[in-house]
C-alpha cells in the first residue's frame, strides 16, 4: 500500500468525520439543552439535501442550493419543534422516541409526494470539481477539501458562539440548570426553539455537502442519523469538542479500518476471503471504538462524570 494512497484516504477520512460533525453538533445541542431523543434529525438532513436539489435544478447555483438548505432545515425545524417537540419536553424518552419516529414517517412520505420517489442529484459547481495539488504530489479532490475547511470553520464559529456569545452563555447555562435560567428571565420557549433550528440548520447544510457526492433520496438521513449517536455517544453528550473529536475518530476509524483490515488479512488468509472478513470487521469497527470507549469513559471522551 502507498503512502499516497494512506494519506488519500485518511483526508477522505476526515470529511466524513466532519460531515458526521454537522449532524452530531446539531443533535447533542438538543439533547445537551432540551433533554431531548430527536429520531428525526436524520429527516432534517435529508430536507436540506431535497431543497438544495430542489433550488440547484431551478436556478443552476450551487450557493443559493446551500443557503436553501440552511433556511428549509431551519424552517422545518421551528415548525416541528414549535407543534410537536414542544409536546415533549416534560414526558419521557419512549414518547419522544415514539413521536420523533413518526415524523420520520411523516418526512419520508411527505418529500416522496414532493419529490417523487427517484433520486434527485446535485452537480458539483465547476469551480469546484477537480483536484488540488497538495504537499508530498498528492491529487485529492477539490471538493473533498472544500467540505474539511468549510466544516472546520463551521466548527470554529460554533465553539465562539458557545464561548463568547450571550446565547452561548444561555445554551451553556441551559444544559446545566433550565429552571434557573428560566427564573433569571430567559424566554426557554425562544431558546428551545432557536436551539432547534440551530441544529436543523446544521443538518440539513450537511445534507446539501454531501448530495453532491451521492445521490439525494428518500431515507438518506437515517444510517447518517445512527454514526451521528454514535459519535454523540463517544464523545460526550452535550459537548461540541466531544462532537468533533468523535465524528473525526468515527470517520477515519471507518474509512481507514476499510482500507487496512482486509489488507492485514490477507497476510493470513486468501486474498478473497480477507477482502469479505476485512470489509464486514471494518462495518463492525466504529461500534468496537464506541464500546471502548464506553468501557473505560462511560459518560464519553468529554461528557460529564
């Protein structure tokens, strides 16, 4: 195996891991904050993919595609979490469960009846297609990159905004003690609510990222949705340097555990046997991390004791 090819990979590694660092930073502010289990988080990806597709098709710009995805993540997520997330702030985590999985539900039939149940697909603009010389002769794809630089800087402005922001302060504030920055003046409902949209924001702008890497369809933000628990888990619930750190670890765990397990097998075995028992360990291999991370840290790498 290349050096080349190891960094290659490793870098592909690393977007999938920020791109797991969009979904998770948005579901464990909702669940740091409101205490909440949002099954539904993954619609919210697939509603950002759907509306940049959407946008992309009708005005042929991939930047007014983003910022759609942005505003219909957001949008739908006040609107859900004003009609039903509200509903479920005081019962406990089966009905959350429950109900965020009907919206699943709702989601997925309702961007069916939009959208039809074909694939929709969201071109890469041509400023971004292409490969970019990096050090040591390596090839790798503009946008690839682009997705690392523009999900570190995302990452960035969410540890200013928690840190120096007055909303900051509050979101802080309210995943320690609700009712005391309630009886200090704080309008929870707007906090909730803007938490929410925050989140669904974030998602749905992963979902735009990654639509113009594979196809946009009904269903994309659930397998999403399940790496992002697990990164949430790893890392530490409530916490956004456990979210980073997390999607990173899950990112390059998976990609590289691809790469090398069915290549450390081989040595061993049959070159097309090692392939199959490689491939279906390195499946197996963020959940392994997870469970040994748990073992030693039971509240995540930077969750609370």
């Amino acid at each position: 195996m290349s050096t080349v090819l190891l960094i290659e990979q490793t870098l592909n590694g690393l977007q999938f891991g920020v791109m797991l660092f969009l979904m998770a930073a948005g579901l464990t502010l909702i669940f740091g904050v409101m205490g909440l289990i949002n099954l539904a988080h993954g619609s919210l990806y697939m509603v950002g993919a759907f509306a940049a597709a959407g946008v992309a098709a009708a005005t042929g710009s991939f930047l007014l595609a983003l910022i759609a995805s942005l505003v219909a993540a957001a949008i739908a997520g006040v609107i859900v979490e004003m009609t039903v997330i509200r509903r479920l702030y005081d019962r406990d985590h089966l009905d959350q469960v429950l109900a965020t999985f009907a919206l699943i539900l709702i989601f997925s039939e309702g961007t069916r009846w939009v959208f039809g149940s074909f694939p929709l697909f969201l071109d890469k603009p041509a400023w971004l297609s292409g490969t970019v010389m990096l050090p040591f002769g390596i090839e790798y794809s503009l946008y690839r990159l682009t997705i690392i630089l523009v999900g570190l800087a995302v990452a960035a402005g969410l540890f200013w905004m928690i840190a120096r922001t007055r909303i900051g302060i509050q979101i802080r504030a309210g995943e320690n003690d609700r009712e005391m920055i309630g009886a200090l003046g704080v309008n929870i409902s707007r906090l909730y609510t803007l938490v929410f949209a925050l989140g669904a924001a974030l998602a749905g702008f992963a979902g735009a990222l990654i639509g113009a890497i594979q196809s946009v369809q009904v269903g994309m933000g659930e397998p999403v949705l399940i790496l992002a628990f697990v990164v949430i888990v790893i890392g530490g619930i409530g916490s956004i340097k456990g979210a980073l750190v997390g999607a990173v670890l899950v990112g390059l765990t998976d990609t590289l555990g691809r790469l090398l397990l069915p290549q450390l097998f081989g040595l061993f075995m049959d070159p097309s046997a090692a392939t199959t028992v490689g491939a279906s360990l390195a499946s197996m291999a963020i959940y392994v991390l997870m469970a040994g991370v748990l073992l030693f840290k039971p509240s995540g790498l930077f969750g609370g004791a």
